[in-house]
C-alpha cells in the first residue's frame, strides 16, 4: 500500500484569481487518482491536525521567528502579500502549518512502513528561505521533513532531490551546512529564480545543482539522472530519500520551457525507488492541470 496524505483544507490556502498555485491543482489530482485502475493500493490519510502535534517546533529549526510571525500577522489581518508573487489568505498560517504536518507525517509512513508516501498538500515550500517566503513558497516543507527525519535515531542521513523545473533555492540555502543532508536540484537555467549554478556545491560537498536548458526533453534528462543524480544519492546512502516533486519541467506547463512527458516522471522514479523504498514524495509545483495529475499517477504507478 502507498500512503497519500491530503486534506481539503489544503483548498483553503487561497492565492486569488488566476494565480497559478490554484487550489484545483489538488482538486484535479484527487480526481485522477480515484479513476486508475489500482485505487485500491492507496491508502489515504488526513495529516496529523496542528492542535496535536507542535509544529512550530519543527519549523523554527529552519525558519526565524520573524519569518513565521511575518506570515501569521499578514494571514490574522485576513490577506495580502509576502512577495508579488506569494499571496496569503486569512487561512494560510494555518493551512501551512498543515502542509509541514503532513511532510512529516510522510516521513513518519516511509519509516514504518518502508514503502514511499505521497504528500498532496499546498503551499509548496523549495523557494522559502531561513527567512523569506518567496516563489508561492511559506515554508520550506522538505527542509523541514528532513531536519525531523534526523531527529529519529534510525536516521543519519537524508537526500533531497528536486526535479521541480525551478531551483529549489530555499532547500539549497538552509541545508548547504548541514553534512547530514544533500541535495540535488535537476532545474531548468537559466529561469526563475536564477540561483542553481553548478559550482554552488555546499559546505560539505552537499550540493548537486544540475541546470537543464530551456527545451530540454527526456533525452537530455536521463542521461543526467543517470551519470549523476543516482551516483550523487548513491554516495551519500541517505536513511531516508525526499523528493521535492514538481511537475512544471511539462511540456504543457505555463511556467517554465522544459519538454518533459508525464510517463518520465515514471522514469525518474523508477530510478529512485531502485536506490531505496524509504522515500518521501512532495508535491511542490506544477501548474497544468492534467499534465500534473498524469504526472502524479507515473510517479506512484512506478511506487507499486
Ligand atoms: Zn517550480
């Protein structure tokens, strides 16, 4: 069985007319997901509710206490906005405190059950920063599942790998310090938000940045997932594997000009799932509405 952890209150983050971190993103992945064929292997779970579990603590090992409060004041006064890009709603605080218990639920499954979990929540979180929410981002969901993972004592080592289209440079600037855990971004360059050189590699060699040109297709990708995300994670046998899984690198997707098909999202898992089943799967972007869901159910169909 595949743990997916959702809530409709992940609908109640809302970003405004024609934002594209709708919530239909996960209105139209739950609904392809109760057509295929083995709905029957998804076990579907509520996270854990932020009245029982004390979040802020996990999130106040990544973020300032500025950043948070900067958020909460902005979603009590009912909206407004972190950046021009990233609008809060009067729920938001809250629904992000959800999105992170549900990150860390999914560690939680992964762990217990050594099979891999799928985190279907909003906001999205790579592009937040120790202290800025930028890029639709409030908090940085897998750097904060990872800081958690670590408090476990089974854990001694975690990866992130980023296949979102764009630079995950929030995970990248909390975790570049950290030796237990790496962090690899496969991203289009150059492209919002124009951090992502290869040569930004960490403090302990932590950092694999691998910028794809605009028009790239799977034919570009896997040879690239092959020689080098896979040695990249191999090397660093990570207790635990988090992927920050964006699907805007679509052909279809409006925000970026990378050509991948949802099948080779199916692709990069099966490589992944080859290394180890102790994976974390994240929704982070991933903007057209059908090339998301078809690209949801490739990664979990190659989970089975
Ligand atoms: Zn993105």
């Amino acid at each position: 069985m595949l743990s997916v952890i959702y809530s409709e209150k992940f609908l109640q983050h809302e970003t405004g007319l024609s934002h594209p971190e709708c919530p239909e993103r996960l209105i139209a992945v739950v609904k392809a997901l109760s057509k295929v064929d083995w709905k029957s292997q998804l076990s579907w779970h509520l996270p854990t509710p932020i009245s029982d579990r004390d979040v802020l603590k996990y999130i106040q090992q990544v973020h300032t206490s500025e950043h948070i409060a900067k958020i909460r004041k902005i979603a009590t006064t009912g909206s407004g906005y972190l950046t021009l890009d990233t609008p809060v709603s009067k729920d938001s605080y809250d629904v992000a405190l959800l999105a992170v218990s549900a990150w860390l639920d999914g560690v939680d499954a992964v762990l217990e059950k050594n099979a891999p979990a799928f985190i279907l929540a909003r906001p999205p979180g790579h592009h937040a920063t120790k202290d800025q929410a930028m890029g639709f981002c409030l908090f940085s969901n897998a750097a904060i599942a990872a800081h958690y993972a670590l408090m476990k004592p089974e854990v001694k080592r975690v990866a992130i790998v980023d296949w979102d289209v764009h630079h995950g440079n929030g995970t990248e600037d909390i975790i570049q310090d950290n030796p237990q855990i790496a962090y690899c971004s496969l991203h289009q360059h150059p492209c919002y938000p124009g951090t992502g050189y290869n040569s930004e590699r960490g403090k302990y060699s932590n950092i694999l940045n691998l910028p794809m040109a605009p028009g790239s297709t799977i034919e570009d990708y896997r040879p690239v997932f092959e020689q080098q995300v896979i040695p990249f994670v191999e090397k660093f046998q990570p207790d635990l594997l988090i992927v920050s899984a964006g699907y805007d690198a679509n052909h279809e997707d409006p925000l970026a000009s990378i050509s991948l098909k949802p099948a080779d999202y199916g692709f990069f898992t099966q490589c992944l799932t080859k290394i180890t089943r102790q994976i974390v799967f994240g929704l982070e972007g991933g903007y057209h509405l059908k090339a998301l869901a078809d690209s949801v159910i490739a990664t979990l169909v190659n989970c089975l």
